[in-house]
C-alpha cells in the first residue's frame, strides 16, 4: 500500500476524469491521498472530497505565490475548517521566489502567520519552497516549527539542508523529479537520508515521474518514485512502501 502525501485533486486538470484518476491510484495500491488546498477554489473542493472519499484525507492553507490575495478573513476561514477531523495539516505554505506576483515581505508575512496559526491549532505544516531556502529554514527557527514539525513537500534541497530541516522535526518527501537523470540533489537524499525520515508523492497534477516527464501527472504514479527511491536504497519496492506508508500515517494520524 501506498500513500500519496502530496496531491492535487482538486485541480481544474482532473474535472472531467477525476473518478478514473481515483480508480487508477486505487489499482496502482495508492489506498490514502492527501488532498492540499491552497486558496478559495481548492480549499472549498478539498472539503468536499474529504466528505466524498473516506481514504482523502486533506492540508488546507495559503500558497505563497497567492499571499498578496489572502486576507486576515481567509486565516480565520482556514482555521475553522481546520477542526474537521479529516484535515491532518496546515499548507502548503512557505516562500516562492521564482514566481514574483506577492512580495517577499508579504509572503514572509503570511508564513509566519501560517505557522502560528498550525501552532495554535496543534497541526503539521506542509512546506513550499521554492529558491527561498535561506529564508524558509530561517523562519522555521524563529517561529520555532518544531513545535508543531512539518513535511518538506518536493523536496529539492541538498541532503546538508535535509538534515537541518529534520532536526526541526520535519519529514522530507519526495516527488517526480527523484526519476529524472539529472536530478542529482534528490538521488543524493534518496540515497543518504534514513527511510524513517522519508515521505513520498506525486504533487499531481504537475511533476509527472519518468517516464510521464512533461505529461498530466496522477496519484497511480507514486510506486514510480517508490521504485526509484528502492532502487537508490538497494531495497525492495515493498520496503519502500511499508516504510512510507507508516511514516505518512504517523506523520498525519491518518486511521489513528
């Protein structure tokens, strides 16, 4: 069985085929999906396919790239949805410097915000980051995440950072690009970081796994990047999976 941490669902890309996808991952053992809202839209679509689905499972908060849109109405919204017993973190928020719609003030802001807000409510934060790594592990610090801990989505950091974030109480999950050829900074924590540290998932619709580079990606493809991950342990598959699997369940309390 195979949990995917990190996907979309609730993404325009899957309206006309969303119960297919679904029916797919739950082929492929992808039996725990764990939807992330991250603005009006997908926030309101994450809760109802928690309501729908008994194994979606959902992270609700504000993406960084959006932070000049949320309001101190939309953190109040977001932290009374969070009481459903299905919703399992805060995010995914952060810091992303490659996009330059919302100032890095504001977005800085708002994650800060975000990570009292996970505080107050006693939930895991799920990270963005996107070439803002300085700045992200140095808020985290400040706003002491420990506390609460988290789950570096995507990650794509060198394993020196993956180690500091672990020490804050952080997982590392990892997505598609640990199956590109060229992505050497993900082989290398694959490689050298320990199974009970590791997460994996998709980030579906996007960062589709060799050998779907560049196409619609789907929670069915998370055994891809749990066989790349087994292949850069010299484990099998299987390991991969159990391993994973209890980590993200743990992780997320998801069927405590």
């Amino acid at each position: 069985m195979f949990i995917d941490t990190h996907v979309h669902l609730n993404a325009d890309q899957y309206e006309e085929d969303l119960q297919e996808v679904i029916d797919r991952a739950l082929e492929a053992k992808v039996e725990r999906m764990v939807v992330i809202g991250f603005d009006r839209k997908t926030i309101e679509r994450t809760m109802q396919l928690i309501e729908q689905y008994d194994f979606v499972y959902g992270v609700i908060g504000w993406h960084p790239v959006d932070a000049i849109d949320c309001t101190q109405q939309d953190l109040e919204w977001i932290e009374q949805l969070a009481s459903h017993p299905k919703i399992v973190g805060i995010g995914e928020t952060g810091l992303d410097y490659y996009w330059d719609k919302s100032p890095k003030d504001v977005q800085q802001e708002l994650f800060r915000k975000q990570i009292q807000l996970a505080q107050k409510i006693n939930l895991p934060i799920v990270i963005h980051n996107r070439d803002a790594t300085g700045d992200v592990v140095q808020i985290l610090r400040e706003e002491n995440a420990a506390s609460v801990g988290g789950v570096m989505h995507c990650f794509s950091g060198s394993v020196e950072t993956a180690r500091e974030c672990i020490a804050m109480n952080f997982m590392i999950s990892l997505g598609g690009p640990v199956t590109f050829k060229n992505a050497r900074l993900p082989k290398e924590v694959a490689t050298e970081i320990a199974l009970e540290h590791l997460m994996i998932e998709t980030d579906a619709p996007y960062l589709a796994p060799h050998p779907h580079r560049g196409k619609r990606n789907e929670p069915a493809f998370v055994p891809l990047v749990a066989e790349e991950i087994a292949r850069l342990k010299g484990l099998t598959i299987e390991e991969i999976a159990q391993a994973t699997t209890a980590n993200a369940k743990n992780f997320f309390g998801i069927d405590n």
